[in-house]
C-alpha cells in the first residue's frame, strides 16, 4: 500500500489527511496503548460525516486496512495498523444536551470527560466508563460498564439511536424503530458494522455524588471480598463500586508511610441522596480497619476522571477480563494471591459489579450475552519500562488463568486484547449466529475487521 496515491481521497475531504511527510504524523498514528508502534498509509482527521462516507469508499475501493479511533483506548491498538487508513473522529466532538427529555446526542469523537461535562451542567448523567478519556463510541458498542450499571444498565441499555455510514458508505440510522438488527448488533457487537458517527443516550439525575478509594491492609482483602460479594447481592442500586488491588499512590489522604504498600481496596460510589451515604456504606467501614479514606461528595464528572493519571497516553497496557457469575468462598484466595503481587501504581484488578439494572435485560435483547454474570473482572497492567513487557504481561495471564475456575468461557470485548481471537463465540455464545448474519448484511467483505472480528 506504499505506493498508494491518496490524493484523490484529499480532495474529497475538509479534514485533514496526514501522511508520513507531515510534522506531526507520529502524533496522528499514535495510539493510547504506547505497546503499538504502527505506521498507516494515511490518518484522516474526520470533520463531518461526509469525511467518514469518502474515507470508507476510499479504503474499499483500494483494499486498504481501514482503523476507526475515537478515544483511541482499545487495549490491542485496533486505532491505528500498519500501510492502512486510519479514520479518527476525535475532531467530531460535540454533545448537545436536551434537558426537557434528558437526551443527549454526542458525536463519535467525543470522550466521556467530554460527555459527562455536558450532561452534568443539567444535573444529569449516563453510564459511561472508569476513565474520562476513553471514547463514547468504542465504549458503548461493547457494552459500557460503569459506575452507574448497576441502577441504570450498561451504556448500551441507554443507547436510542445511532447513525452509521456502513460499508457500502451508505448513511443509516439505527434505533428501536428503524434498522432494528444493526441496532441489536451495534449494541455490544463493536466496531464490526460500520462506523459510528453519533449516538443519542438517554440520561439520568445525576449530579454530586459520594465516592472515592477506601484502603485497607492486604491481609484483610478476603474479608473485603467476602463482604463485597455478600453486600452486592442486593444492595441499593445508587451505590456502583468495586473491589480493586492498588500500590499505594503519594495522595495527601493516604499516610505517608503508606506510601508505596501494596493494599486492597473499595472504591465505592453512592449516586443516591448524599445524607444516605454514610448508612449505605456502613459496611465498607466496619468490615476492616481501614488505612486511607479518600471518599468525598464531589460532582459525577470529578469520580469518572479520577484514575486517568494513572493511565497517560503512551503508558504500555496489557489486560484481560471474565464474567463471572458467583464469587465462592473458594475461590477468594486465588483473587487475594495474584492481587497482592499487583506489580505497577497503574496495575490492578477491578470487580465491576453488573448486576442490578443489567440483569433486568434479557440475554439476546442485545448483543452483549453475558446477562447473567455477577462481575465482569478485568486484570490490567500498565508500566512505562519496555523492558517489563513480558514479566508484566506474564503476570495478567497468570492471575488470568488463576481464574479460569469461577470464569465464564468468554467475557467482555472491551477487555479482549489481541491475542483474545479464539474467545469471540464464546464472548457473545448464544448471540454470535444472529451477529454473523447482521455482519453479512452490512459488512459482507468484511471491511470492518480490525476488531474484535465477527467474520461474516
């Protein structure tokens, strides 16, 4: 594809392609996961939807590998390939709130800091994820789990429409009302079926919340565990948190001697009225002593943006993730063993609770088939030291395969990384026929297959 003249896709687009000769062609290629070194052809920085339907004809017509980036998070550096195109909406930004309806349409490029600040100036909010930066769009087509999934779904269970330029560069809308199978497909099947080029949400009252890190010894994370599991079974659906492992951080509120231990920890949130907040959490204070309190009332947007300090753009990252229904007693040991070896500040295990207002949607009314499951566990390691590639890497498989007991066959698709391919059935089990034939209808030449791939 070298040799490639892009000149006529140029002159068919307001936003700039930027090829190997510009200034800042490292810049447009890089992705947020500093492991994927790939040079494309071309990175076009989509403007307008028309940018997006010239670009998908351009890649077509010349059997390009074709990369869609919007936060640029995939953990296997799906935004970005070697010799291809890169289609990156991040110019297409801008959320527009509708309070009378509490709707919000964001377009593709748009991050949940962005999100999340538009909708908060109402008083209102959705499910988005854990770091601000990561993109709408990537996010929500695998699902969206997020601190508030338990009360309101996953991103997708508040997802009322998309428009999408689909492979043949057609531009569709898809809704409950209109294109209902790319519908059921964008919800949870990702990048397989076009490109995305806006979403509309439905939001809820959300406003200041009560949340942050509560630290506790590594010798009491079992009992932390234990609770958690007992707790979460039917506690409150304002309250979305998760049970992690964490090297301590040099934050004012964590004693300085502290600094540096590796602990277990809860980082708990309660969306409900904030004079309830101390009652609800009762629990996290009486189940240990506890080392460092770092919650807080703070505004929604402030809880969502607080961990993207640990995760920079160009930190290295590797992970992997399970559902997994039931957490026995038997298997809290295994959690506590690998999670006190946690190698890195920016490393970790987070237990996202789903169940709540997840469960009480049906396993094939969308395409995210894991309804069922209890936690979605995610096992990540990020490091700066290219040196540490296989050591860390080694230690997500191990605790990875520590697992494998309690897990599901296969898990969330966001936490897929690339050597993840063997798993899509299983990720999507009784699901994956139906996304086959959405594939085959909308993306037959498989144009859209740097992804978590459904091959039509």
């Amino acid at each position: 594809m070298s040799g490639l003249n892009v000149e006529p896709l140029r002159e068919k687009v307001r936003g700039r392609l930027i090829t190997a000769g510009d200034n800042d062609y490292d810049e447009a290629r890089a992705v947020h996961n500093g492991m994927f070194d790939k040079r494309p052809l071309a990175v076009l920085m989509a403007q307008q939807v028309a940018d997006v339907i010239a670009a998908v004809h351009f890649a077509r017509d010349n059997g390009m590998d074709l990369s869609v980036r919007d936060g640029g998070h995939s953990a296997p550096g799906f935004g970005t390939n070697d010799g291809g195109l890169v289609i990156d909406v991040s110019p297409m930004r801008t959320v527009r709130v509708d309070p009378r309806n509490k709707t919000a349409r964001v377009d593709a490029g748009a991050t949940w800091g962005d999100f999340n600040h538009a909708a908060h100036g109402f008083g209102l909010a959705t499910t988005g994820g854990i770091i601000s930066t990561t993109g709408v769009t990537g996010l929500t087509l695998g699902g969206g789990i997020g601190y508030l999934s338990r009360g309101f779904g996953l991103s997708i269970d508040n997802l009322l429409s998309a428009d999408v330029v689909t492979a043949d560069g057609n531009f569709l809308t898809a809704s409950a009302q209109e294109n209902e199978e790319l519908f059921w497909g964008l919800r949870g099947g990702g990048g397989n079926f076009g490109v995305v080029t806006s979403m509309e949400f439905q939001l809820h009252d959300v406003d200041q919340v009560f949340a942050g890190p509560i630290f506790y010894n590594l010798e009491d994370a079992g009992a932390l565990l234990e609770m958690f599991d007992q707790f979460i079974t039917d506690a409150p659906e304002q309250f979305g948190g998760f049970p992690a492992f964490q090297i301590a951080p040099p934050l004012p509120f964590i004693p300085e001697d502290r600094h540096g231990d590796t602990l277990a920890a809860a980082v708990v949130h309660w969306s409900g009225p904030l004079d309830q907040a101390e009652k609800a959490l009762q629990p996290f204070w009486d189940v240990a002593p506890v080392v460092a309190n770092g919650t807080a009332p703070l505004p929604y947007p402030a809880l969502n943006a607080a961990f993207d300090v640990l995760f920079p753009k160009g930190i290295r990252s590797y992970w992997k993730g399970s559902f997994i229904k039931e957490l026995p007693a038997e298997a809290i040991p295994a959690v506590v063993e690998h999670g006190a070896t946690v190698p890195e500040v920016s490393a970790t295990m987070h237990l996202y609770p789903i169940n709540g207002a997840c469960h009480r949607v049906g396993a094939s009314d969308t395409a995210f088939a894991y309804r069922d499951a209890k936690y979605a566990q995610v096992i990540l390691a990020s490091w700066t030291d290219p040196t540490k590639d296989a050591e860390r890497i080694q230690w997500v498989r191990d605790y990875y395969q520590a697992m494998t007991p309690w897990a599901e066959p296969g898990g969330y698709i966001n936490f897929m990384q690339d050597d993840d391919f063997g798993k899509i059935e299983d990720n999507y089990r009784q699901n994956y026929e139906r996304l086959v034939q959405v594939k085959r209808t909308y993306d037959p030449g498989n144009l859209f297959h740097l992804n978590q791939n459904i091959k039509p």
